[in-house]
C-alpha cells in the first residue's frame, strides 16, 4: 500500500503545502494557503491539518497512510520548541506536541526553523548531496542553514545557523531588527543593498533611477558596468565572503549554496563572492566551492518532507 508524507513551508504571508510519496519523494501535488495573522498564533496548526484533510481528500488518500508531516517556521526552533516568533504570534510552545493535538500520535511530526530546512532541501536536491554543507539565502533578510555529517544543525537553543547576524563590520549609527549593529544582514539584505545605492546616487554618476530603484535594477546595472551598481555589489560579494571565511574556520563545510531572491543574479554574484571569499579564507578553505540554489521556492517543503522521513528511520 502507498504511504505519503506532507513538507509545510510556513511564511508570513502563505504557507506552501508539499505532498510526497514516502519511498521516492516525488510530488504529488502542491499549492499555498493564506496564513492566518491571529493573535493565537497556535491556530495556524488547526487550519494546516483542515487543509491536508482536503488535499488527502482529493486525492483519496486516508489519513492512516500518512507516515509524516515536515513543517518548517520563520523562527528558531529547537526539537520543536520554540521560545519566541513574532512572525507567527507564538511564544513558549511545542509546536510538535500542538500538531500532535489534530494528527494523533501515529504520524511522525518535525519542525524545523525554515532557513535550516532549505539548507537541507536544497543540498538533499543536489545530484551529489554532500555531507557538510552551508545555505546562505539572501532576500529581505540574510538567513541560513548548517548541515553536518548529514544533520541539521539548531543550536543549544535553535539559533543555530542564523548568519545574517554575523557581526561583519563596525557600524555606529544603524541598528539591525536583531538590536546588535554591524551585522551582516544590514549590507546584504534588501533593506540595506536599496539604501547604500541611494547614498551613493547622491555622489555618484549612474544610470539607476532612485525612483525606479530595485535589487534587481540594481545587480542588471552592475552587468553593464554601471559604477553606482558596482560599488553596492561588490559591497555585499565582499560582506558574503568575510562571513564564509569565518564560517568556515568554525565549521569547515564542503560547499556554500547561495539562495534567495539576490542569488537571482546567477554567476556574475557567485564568481564575486568567490573572489573575496578566496582573498579572506585561510588554509586549503579556499578551495570550498559556491553553488547556486536550485529549488526555488519548494526548498522549503522539501527539505520539511526529507526531514520527517529522516526521523521515522530514527528516534528524534
């Protein structure tokens, strides 16, 4: 008899529901719902298990032959507690005991912070998944996830992984949504890639337009050697690099994915990281690669759906 498992990408705005075949993780069917913005923000587990009970439904599926269900959030998490998540309206809960409130205790629950579970998405989606790697998303925020010797890595307490506040430069005025300053998600995210190309505009010849100003305006113009788009690139390949160097003293992986809506740029953004990684690491580190992401957007449900399936060959 067939058995499924779901991967859950939970977002602020949508939450992407996955839904796989147990043996060979193909996808069976896949669409978003909104996510609900309540101030019991434990709700959200009551509207995920209403919708797997429609898409089981349309597929005639019976909730026994479900083996697991992955779902990654927007916060830190450790074994499925989580002490904090303002996106979410959760505070102090185990959201695998909440989940277990609706499913039972038959179906194998994991939940992971979302940036560890697309780093173990996207390497698990890799023709040769290596052992020990590093994602790096960079979007609105800077994010990431560890992988070593095939595990996931949360943390004493599920901060583990979160290098967009890695403490890169010194910084006396700006303060980061984390309340430190200085840190790397304050050059590389969206935020501050859009307001250092301002401040130059205001030096500087360019062909960018400060109302027409976008990330990706921005990494285009850079690929026609427009001298504003530069200087902000190469700000944030060079940022990127420092942070891989020390990363890779600590943890030493086999390769860095780079993800997110920048890593949209492609090659031109790899091959300058590169270039200042290499300037800042020490040893044979070097010689660690960067790749591009190749999941897109179903890293997430992916990377929830492998993980729930690692767990039922282990105790978790």
């Amino acid at each position: 008899m067939e058995k499924y498992i779901y991967g859950i990408d939970v977002g602020g705005t949508t939450v992407k529901m996955g839904l796989f075949h147990y043996e060979n993780m193909k996808k069976i069917d896949s669409y978003e719902i909104p996510t609900p913005n309540l101030e019991d923000g434990s709700y959200i587990f009551k509207k995920i298990y209403e919708s797997i009970i429609e898409c089981n439904n349309r597929h005639s599926i019976e909730m026994a032959d479900l083996l697991g269900i992955g779902i990654d959030v927007p916060c830190p998490v450790k074994n499925g507690y989580v002490e904090s998540c303002a996106n979410l309206n959760l505070n102090e809960i185990n959201l695998v005991d909440e989940m277990k409130k609706y499913t039972g205790d038959a179906i194998k629950i994991a939940i992971a912070n979302d940036a560890t579970i697309a780093a173990y998405g996207e390497n698990a989606s890799l023709e040769s998944p290596y052992q020990n790697a590093i994602l790096i998303t960079l979007g609105t925020g800077v994010g990431g996830g560890i992988i070593l010797d095939g595990n996931i890595i949360e943390g004493s307490t599920g901060f583990g992984g979160e290098i967009g506040h890695i403490r890169v430069y010194e910084e006396e005025d700006k303060v980061c949504g984390c309340g430190s300053k200085g840190c790397l998600e304050q050059i590389c995210g969206t935020k501050g890639i859009l307001d250092y190309t301002r401040e130059q505009l205001k030096k500087n010849e360019s062909t960018l337009k400060e109302e027409d100003l976008t990330v990706k305006s921005i990494f285009d113009a850079a690929k026609q050697n427009d001298p504003v788009a530069l200087m902000t690139v190469h700000r944030v390949a060079k940022y990127i690099g420092i942070a891989a160097s020390i990363l890779s003293m600590t943890v030493e992986p086999e390769v860095y994915i780079i993800g997110g809506g920048v890593s949209k740029a492609g090659l031109f953004l790899i091959d300058l990281i590169t270039e200042y990684y290499k300037k800042n690491s020490r040893f044979s580190t070097g010689n660690i690669p960067f790749k591009l992401a190749q999941t897109g957007n179903d890293a997430g449900m992916i990377g929830s759906a492998l993980l729930v399936k690692s767990l039922n060959k282990k105790n978790y």
